[in-house]
C-alpha cells in the first residue's frame, strides 16, 4: 500500500498532542477572560460594514471598524473589521505582552517577520505577512468594547497606537511599532488573565473557530463545578455567526472540537442526545485547565 503523507495541519496536531499529553509546554500566552467569552468576527466582513456585536449570556463585545491617518499621503483610511485566526493570534500576542511585561504599552519589533515568526512558531511566508499585516492594523485602528454583567459598563481595548510605513520584503506596509492598552482593560486583564498554551494555539492557528473553541473551554471548564450542558443553539448562537443551518454548523464544530481536545487533553465533553436519539448539545464537566496554576 503507497504510503500517504499526512497533511501538515493534521501532523501539527497530532505531534502537539503527543508531546502534551507527556506534559505542558513551559512557553505560556494569555488571553482576557471576557474575550474567551466572546471574539471578533471569524470570518472576513464587506468593508461597508463598520460594527459587529456578539453576545454571550450577560458578556456582549461591540468591535467598530476604524481609520488610520496615512503620515506621508496625509489622508485617513478606512480600514475593515479585523477578523479571522490572525487578528486572535495578534489579541494573544497583545494580552501575553501586557501580563509579562506588567505594562500597558506593548512595542512591536520592527520587524514584522520577526514577530509573526513567533507568532505562528514557523517562518512566515508572504501570505502569512499580508494577512498579519492587514490585522494588525484593523485591530490598532478598531474600536473593542465590552459590556459584562447588569451594569454593562464598557471597556475599550486599545486607547492609543503609531502607524507607520515600514520596508518588509521590498514592499512598503502599515505597521505600528507600539500599542498602548486603556488602563480599565489592562487592570482587568492583570485579574482577568486566562493561561494558554502556546504550543497549543500554535498547532490549531489555521482556524479561528478551533482557536475560539479552545479559548472558551480554557476560561470555563476549570471554574464549573458540576457538569453543565449547553445546547446546540447556544452554541450555534456563540460560534456560528456565518452558519444559516445548526445541523451544517454542528457537523463543522464537532470537526474542529476533535483538534481542540487533541490538544487540550484535559478537558472533558461529551456529546448529548435527546429522548428521541437527536443530537442535543454537550456536556461539560470540570476539568483541569490548559496550563496548571504556577
């Protein structure tokens, strides 16, 4: 029989999971809880849409496209609402910095083949440098609010950033070289911080719906107490913004929950039918979380 070789983003989870479950990886990165909750759009957005919202439970994120001023055409420019893996790496990145560094200012190496290298744990080639390019700055030029709890008090994410041209393989790109986090956003975030692990996020970057699955059951699974049972409309109404047919959004997330669990093999969740033998929801149950406490 031909030998079939495995395709790189299958092999890059099965050789994560393997070396997790021989124990954690010592490289950390951290998310803010509410963001865990509820994410940016994961899929790309028409430019004439400015906002999006999303809601979970009383936690709501309200993402308002922005414009960024070009210093040496002097005009400003619209640019879209960030979306996909990328932008989730670059939060990652953002709220990693902010906790390790205990500052609110995070400086961008020049470079951005240097970051992005760290990012996706792999050198990056030209597509993997547009798109970080293209997130990057919606996100600095963005506007991220949350809403938690009956108060609904909003918090905005980035208060301030520098965008400037900068040279990267021949071509001239947007690029800020700091950002600086709103102080009510970086103290929730010193309380708020979920531990990640990065060798994990690496292993799933291609998907921003394995990436919002793996950060929710990182926020939840370790704080529940009993086991919890969330239905498939719920999950539907988290995570499947671009599905119209729960039964085609269930066939995909069961899909991408598989690669998740490969490299969270902590986390216990089981999938539940109803009386009559259909599909209901999930169970989740306490487990452990991603990262041990440290």
């Amino acid at each position: 029989m031909p030998h079939i070789p495995m395709e790189p983003r299958l092999k890059r989870i099965v050789m994560t999971a393997a070396r997790l479950r021989s124990g954690q990886s010592e490289d950390l990165s951290f998310l803010h809880s509410t963001l865990c909750q509820v994410g940016i759009p994961q899929r790309r957005q028409p430019i004439e849409r400015r906002t999006w919202e999303q809601k979970n439970g009383f936690t709501s994120i309200l993402v308002e496209a922005g414009q960024a001023f070009d210093p040496e055409m002097e005009i400003w420019r619209a640019l879209p609402l960030p979306f996909g893996a990328r932008a989730r790496l670059m939060l990652i990145h953002i709220s990693t910095e902010a906790v390790r560094t205990n500052s609110s200012v995070i400086h961008l190496e020049r470079s951005m083949t240097a970051t992005v290298r760290s990012l996706i744990g792999r050198p990056p080639n030209s597509r993997d440098i547009y798109s970080f390019k293209t997130q990057v700055s919606a996100l600095a030029a963005a506007t991220i609010r949350f809403a938690t709890g009956s108060t609904q008090v909003n918090t905005q994410l980035i208060s301030g950033f520098d965008l400037w041209w900068m040279p990267e393989d021949r071509k001239r790109v947007l690029w800020p070289t700091y950002l600086t986090l709103s102080s009510d956003y970086f103290e929730t975030l010193k309380r708020a911080a979920v531990p990640l692990d990065k060798e994990a996020l690496h292993a799933i970057q291609h998907s921003a719906l394995a990436l919002d699955t793996y950060v929710w059951l990182a926020q939840r699974l370790w704080r529940i107490n009993a086991r919890n049972f969330v239905p498939w409309s719920s999950l539907h109404d988290q995570f499947g913004a671009g599905y119209k047919n729960v039964r085609h959004f269930r066939r995909d997330f069961l899909k991408t929950l598989r690669s998740v669990l490969a490299v969270y093999p902590a986390a216990r969740i089981d999938e539940r039918l109803n009386k009559l033998g259909n599909p209901a929801g999930l169970d989740l149950w306490p487990s452990l979380p991603p990262v041990a406490r440290r």
